[in-house]
C-alpha cells in the first residue's frame, strides 16, 4: 500500500466497505438477530395493534408493544396496564 496515490487508496477503502456491506446482507439473510429490550417505556401506549414476548435468553424480560403505527414499544410484563392490554389484544385474535 505504500506509495499508492491518496485517491487510490480511498477507492481502495471504498471497494472494501461495498463488499462488507454485500457480506453483511448475505449474513443478514441467513441469520435473524434476536430482539431484546433494555429498558422499559414508563407510560402506557395508546392504540396498539398487536404484542409479543421477547425471548427468554434476553437479560430484561419484556413486551413489546406494536402501536397502529407500526412503532414497537418495550413494556415491563409485571406492570398492570401492561397485563391489561395483552388481555385486550389477545381477545381481538
């Protein structure tokens, strides 16, 4: 690498992170990353449109909360709004 001009050496890099980023989307089709919460949302979420447990090797149990939106939420599974509103929506399945 010594002695190459600097615009060399920047498509050089260049080059590089475009095949890392084909590798990591190859990766990402093989693999699916486990989603897990690190800290709760303190208020109740308004219209939600769906939920579901993260798994149970993640270091904060929790629930997340799908909003109308699309938005996902995560919620402590202890909390009584919680509980509520997972009896809400399992009742609209």
């Amino acid at each position: 690498l010594q002695g190459l001009h600097p615009c060399h050496l920047l498509q050089l890099a260049a080059k590089c992170c475009q095949g890392c980023s084909h590798l990591s989307l190859l990766f990402a089709a093989h693999f699916t990353t486990i989603e897990c919460c690190f800290k709760y949302a303190q208020k109740p979420i308004r219209h939600m449109q769906s939920f579901y447990e993260t798994p149970s090797d993640c270091s904060l149990p929790a629930v997340v909360i799908v909003a109308a939106t699309g938005a996902e939420v995560c919620a402590d599974p202890k909390k009584p709004w919680v509980k509520k509103a997972m009896k809400k929506l399992r009742r609209k399945i």
